[in-house]
C-alpha cells in the first residue's frame, strides 16, 4: 500500500473519534434518555417501565449506540498502532490499550442493545422483567469499568513513560491515569438508591463520564488528530524515533 | 535547554524533583478536590446522616494515624538531607524509619476497616460511608504505593548514594509521600472532626 493511501486511511480513522461523540451523543444520550438515565435501583419495574420506557425514542436511540458504539473500538485501534515501537511491534502498553479499547467498545455496543430489547418489550412482559434487565445491563456497563481503566492506564503510563514522544504531553498522560483509577467509585452503584454514587449521582454519572470525555477522550482526540496531519518525518520525530 | 536526567525527564535547576512528580501531584490533588467537593454537597444535602455516621467513627485512632504519618514525612525529610551530605547510613536509617511508621498507618488502617465490617457498616451502609471507605481507600492506595517507592530507595541507598540520579529519585519519593501526608491533612478533620462538636 503506498505512502499516502496509509496516510488517508490514518486520517479517516483518526476521524472517527469526533464522529463516535456526535453519533452516541445524539442516539445514546439525547434519543435513549441518558442525561442523565434513569435511577432503575430507586424505581419499581412498573415505574421504571412508565417514566422511561414510555418514550417511544429510546429504541430508535439504542439502536444507533448500537452502531455507533463499536467507532470506539476502532479509534482505540488507531490508538494503539501510534503506541508501537519504532521496529513497528506493539508493547505491552499498546496491547493493553488496544484490549481495553475493544472490550469498551464492544460494551458500548452490546448494552445498548439489550436496552433497546428491553424498549421494544416493555408494555409487553412484566415490569420486573424489564427492570430485571435493565439493572442487569447498566451493572455491566457500569461496573466493568476496569476494561477503560485498563485502556486509559496504559496510554496514560505510555505518554509519561515514554519520555521520547511528543505526540501528547505528560499531564494528559497523568490526567487519563487519574479520571482512570477514579472509575473505582462505580462499585458502589448497584448498592445505592440515592445521592453521588447512584446511577444518575453528582460523581458516578455527572463527573465521572464528564472528566473521561472532556478531559481524557477530547484531549486525546485533538492530539490524535494533529499527530496524523504532520508528514512522516514530523511523525517521527514526534514519537521519538531516529530520524533516517 | 533544562538538562535531563538519563531518563529524559527536566531536572528541575530550582527546586526538588522533576516535572513529573509535580504535574502528577497537581493532577492528583485535582482528583482529591473533586472527592472532596462532592463530599461537601452531599454534606448538604443530608447532614443528619453524616452527624449521626461520623460518631461512629474513632478519631483517636484516626489522630495515632496522622502523628505516625507526619513523624514519617519528617523522616523522608531526613533522609534527602542524608541523601544531599551522601550519608548512605543515614539515608537508609531514615528510610527504615519512615517504612515503619507508615507500618503503623496502614496496620491502623486496617484494624479500623475491619472493626467496621464486623460491625456491620459497608460503603452501602449510607452515603458517608461510601464516601468514608472511597476517600480513606484510595489514600491508602497511596500510602502503599509511596511505601513501595520509599521500600526502592532504602533497597538502593547503599550503591547509588552520592548519584545525581538518585538524589533525583528520593527527592520525587519525598514529594510524593509529603503529599500523600497533605491529603490526610485534610481527610482527617473533614471525615472524622467536622460533625464531633453537634
């Protein structure tokens, strides 16, 4: 493959961060009723299924996070293949994030989709069903959140560690460490009805999606996205390679 | 052009440690305040519960805790001026020091952890609680993770004091672990102390 169709190909994917934004932000958060979601864990099934379900966008919603979800995984892949060595083999770091990028991805798409089941059926089977399954996915959206932090961690060591590369500076590597490791407050979710750490609380909702996104998932994105419009040799140099 | 050190980070010409240590010690402070300011709001909103949790707390344990880790920042202290006079001796003394009464913190810590589950009281007990075990547990992360730097630096003292390297590296322990120390600072009274007087 020549030099500029690798280049092109780069540069579409590096897109597709800011179009995984738009896509599950319109059909995840605004059509699937996420700003913030419903505390299922303060409500019967009959009310989950009566103030949430009742919309008839939320199908239509998760259906498209559905699709969007997976753009994820591939703007992770992109990720990873700048964190490769200079001999072009992925390190650890790298297949750390690449792992972690994929199963969050995955998960961005699977849960969705069982909301969405859940959408369709609601009116049809029991109330207690649907809460059933509707707690069931959002504790494994929710509380598989090591999968990020895995992702988050490795970039993070991997842009301070990795004192050649000027790709990203070092506080967005120590930032992505931190908003990381603060997902632990999502253990207490399922256990709590009310106050920051329920579903929809001030911290496990509002700040933790708000720090990941705005200041992990856009600082990378930008970055991401100059990085693939400099020339191969700024690349280069940018990741601390020898210049030939 | 700042010089580096071999590992490419800028040696800081005025002041101890390297840019990394304090960009990571802002970043985390950062974090910190976020936890903090989420306690405050949730303090608001419900302070009956935290009045009534909090006596269930026991400060003077809390208070053993703080002593021993202000006794060991003191110690780490000690040992970057050990560290500067090339005193490897000392540097390792001091450092022994400071391992065991950070020792003292986290056995402390875990008594206190223990006695409250065998009571029955759980990050799900009630919103202080969760708030209780999440601050306090990722301090302890910490307080491990600088007794694991702290643990380096003892183990390297023989053969690399007297190296710029080193100094760098005992200098950053010393940073991270008078912070860890700053944070208990504040945890202390905000959990413990605040509700004692109602």
């Amino acid at each position: 493959m020549d030099e500029s169709t690798k280049r092109a190909i780069e540069r579409g994917l590096a897109w597709i961060g800011p179009i995984w934004v738009l896509g599950y932000f319109y059909f995840w958060g605004y059509l699937g009723r996420n700003f913030p979601p419903p505390n299922m864990m303060a409500m019967t099934g009959q009310e989950l299924v009566d103030q949430y379900y009742s919309h008839s966008s939320i199908a239509v919603g998760m259906m498209g996070a559905a699709s969007f979800g997976m753009l994820y995984a591939i703007w992770s892949l992109l990720l990873a293949t700048i964190m490769r060595d200079e001999n072009g083999s992925m390190g650890p770091l790298s297949v750390l994030e690449l792992g972690g990028g994929l199963l969050t991805g995955w998960l961005l798409a699977f849960c969705p989709a069982i909301w969405c089941a859940c959408a369709l059926l609601a009116g049809q089977i029991d109330p207690d069903i649907i809460k059933m399954t509707h707690t069931f996915t959002w504790i494994i959206f929710d509380c598989t959140y090591w999968i990020t932090t895995m992702q988050m961690g490795a970039v993070g060591l991997w842009t301070v560690l990795n004192k050649r590369q000027q790709v990203v500076p070092a506080w967005a590597g120590w930032t992505a460490i931190a908003i990381g490791a603060s997902f632990i407050a999502l253990v207490f979710m399922p256990f709590v009805t009310e106050g920051p750490f329920a579903v929809d609380g001030l911290f496990n909702y509002w700040i933790i999606f708000g720090t990941w996104f705005f200041a992990y998932f856009i600082v990378y994105n930008i970055y991401v996205l100059k990085h693939v419009y400099r020339s191969p040799e700024e690349q280069r140099i940018a990741l601390g390679y020898a210049v030939a | 052009m700042a010089e580096l050190n071999p590992a490419g980070d800028p040696i800081l010409e005025k002041g101890p440690g390297t840019n990394g240590i304090w960009t990571f010690v802002f970043i985390d402070m950062l974090v910190f305040l976020m936890f903090f300011l989420v306690y405050l709001s949730e303090r608001h909103r419900v302070p009956d519960i935290f009045i009534e949790s909090q006596h269930h707390l026991t400060p003077w344990v809390a208070l053993l805790s703080t002593v021993a880790l202000l006794t060991s920042s003191w110690c780490v202290a000690e040992s970057v001026h050990a560290t500067r006079r090339g005193d490897a001796r000392a540097v390792i003394r001091w450092l022994s020091f400071s391992l065991l009464l950070g020792g003292v913190f986290v056995i402390n810590k875990i008594v206190e952890y223990s006695g409250k589950i065998s009571a029955g009281i759980s990050p799900a007990t009630n919103s202080f609680f969760s708030f209780y075990f999440l601050i306090t547990g990722i301090h302890f992360l910490h307080v491990c993770a600088g007794m694991i730097f702290i643990a380096h630096c003892r183990a390297r003292a023989s053969q690399e004091t007297g190296q710029g390297l080193y100094l760098k590296k005992i200098e950053n322990t010393g940073l991270f672990w008078h912070f860890v120390d700053i944070l208990w600072l504040f945890i202390f009274p905000l959990l413990y102390l605040t509700e004692l007087a109602r």
